[in-house]
C-alpha cells in the first residue's frame, strides 16, 4: 500500500472507543518498500523530525516514524485532539503524554522487523514487547547473560529446535515488565524471573511490585513475532483488543 513516492496516514479502527477499561493494542505492518521521509514527516513534530533524519538505515527510520505516527493519531483520537498538537515527554527514552493532560492515557511503543506495536490504556500503566523471529548462532549465550539460573537450566534441557521460540517467549516477556517499569535495560534482565511455559498470561514480580503478562504469537506472519504486554497484577479480567492498523495513501 505504501510505495515510495506515497504520503500515508494510518487508518485507525472505529471501534478503538468502546473499550474504556482495558488495553488497545495497535499492529502496523509496513510494507517492505516503504521509505519514509521528508514527505511523512507531516505526520510527526519538529524534534521527532529531527530524531527521524539522524537515523542512518532506512528500516529504523521507518520504525521510529510509523511508531510516532501512529501514537499521534492515536492519542489524538482518545484526547479529541490534533495529532501534531499533542505534548508528549520524553524520560529516559520513553515518551509519555505532558502531566499538564494529566495520566488520562497510558502507552508504550515497540517495534521489530517492519512490525510496530502500540498499546494504549486510560487508566493503566503498562509495558509492551514484540520481537520477530531470528535464529542467531549464539543464542544459547544470550540466554545465559539474560535467564535466571533456574530458566536457563529448563531451557537448556530442552532440544535445539525448541529453544528459539522459548527464548522469544522469555524475551518479550521480560522486555514488557522492564518496559513497563521505564528503565529498561537498566535493571538487568536477569534479574526478573518470568518463566517460559506457554501460559498466554503469566507472572511475575520485582523489588515487592507484582506483574501480570499477556503474551501472544502473530503467527500468519513469516517469520512469526511473539509480542508480550505487562501491567500490575489483579487486572487479568480486563479485556484487551489486538487492532490490525493499516496505511492509507493521502
Ligand atoms: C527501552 C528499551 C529496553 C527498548 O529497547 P528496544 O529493543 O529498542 O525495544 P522496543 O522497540 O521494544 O522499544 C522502543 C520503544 O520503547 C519506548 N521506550 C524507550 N525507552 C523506554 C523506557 N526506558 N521505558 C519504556 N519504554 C521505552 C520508546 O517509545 C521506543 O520507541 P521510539 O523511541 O521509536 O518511540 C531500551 O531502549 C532501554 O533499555 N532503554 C533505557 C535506557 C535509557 O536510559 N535510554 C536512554 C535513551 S535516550
């Protein structure tokens, strides 16, 4: 849908109004062939503008853009407000929408491969993770550095072919909380304990705080991407909707 020389705009579901009490999440599959540049920065302001030109490959210049993009639209539908009028902050490279609108929204971005996710709540805080699938060599090293011992010992036990999917599925699940806690890899993954059986909500807790997370596959796609969400325990019931977001030429 997107060619070069497009402009595009995202065209966001109606139904994103109805569901006050629990999560929105909103997946953006751009197209190979998309090259955003001066022409879509329309859709973004001065400073984001800037972030996006000091990007040097074009792939993560397209994540950054579609990402802001689609939270502007997105946020301006929840505030009734114009996109490129909306104040967001920035701490420690998370964006959140200026105290002077209140915590009225909550939300976090993530972004792989040519999928960006973004999850939005009115009322709570939470964090987000996609990852697509790519086998490395040393995966087995990275998961030392970032399992607890007891995960890792449970995933080593399992056969080569099934390590990758568990290790995704323990990725996100870890990225959403530390997303979700803003800092990140600051607090060093393996310091969280969030287990890999293929439970579509599991728990976990860090320094007395307690997490639920959702977790989830999009598995039409090739490679697949698993894609977790965290948010504080005793929410579990609230319901949450996966929109599939496209573009749409202007
Ligand atoms: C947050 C972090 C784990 C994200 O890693 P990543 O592999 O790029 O993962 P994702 O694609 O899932 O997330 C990126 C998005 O998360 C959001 N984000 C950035 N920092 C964040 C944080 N500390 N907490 C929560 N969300 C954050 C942003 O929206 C970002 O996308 P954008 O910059 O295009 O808007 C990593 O960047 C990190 O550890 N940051 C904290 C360290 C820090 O202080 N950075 C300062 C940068 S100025």
């Amino acid at each position: 849908m997107c060619s070069e020389s497009d402009t595009w705009d995202v065209l966001i579901p109606d139904t994103f109004e109805t569901l006050d009490d629990g999560f929105h999440i909103f997946h953006f599959r751009f197209s190979p062939r998309l090259r955003t540049s001066d022409a879509d920065h329309g859709n973004l302001v001065e400073t984001e503008r800037h972030r996006a030109a000091q990007f040097h490959h074009q792939i993560d210049r397209n994540r950054f853009t579609v990402g802001r993009s689609l939270l502007r639209q997105v946020l301006g539908r929840a505030l009734g407000m114009e996109p490129l009028g909306i104040p967001l902050s920035i701490e420690k490279g998370r964006p959140f929408l200026d105290p002077e609108l209140g915590d009225r929204w909550q939300f976090n971005i993530s972004h792989s491969g040519e999928s960006v996710m973004l999850i939005i709540s009115r009322q709570h805080q939470v964090g987000i993770d996609v990852e697509v699938y790519r086998d490395f060599p040393d995966m087995d090293q990275v998961a030392k550095r970032v399992m607890t011992d007891e995960e890792f010992d449970s995933y080593m036990q399992l056969a080569k072919a099934r390590r990758a999917d568990t290790f995704y599925r323990l990725w996100v699940r870890k990225e959403s909380v530390l997303k979700f806690l803003g800092k990140g890899f600051e607090i060093e993954p393996r310091r969280l304990s969030v287990g890999h059986a293929k439970n579509s909500i599991s728990k976990a807790s860090f320094e007395g705080q307690r997490f639920s997370i959702h977790q989830s596959m999009i598995s039409d796609s090739n490679p697949p991407h698993q894609w977790a969400f965290a948010h504080t325990d005793g929410l579990e019931n609230s319901r949450f909707r996966l929109h599939s977001v496209a573009a749409r030429p202007v």
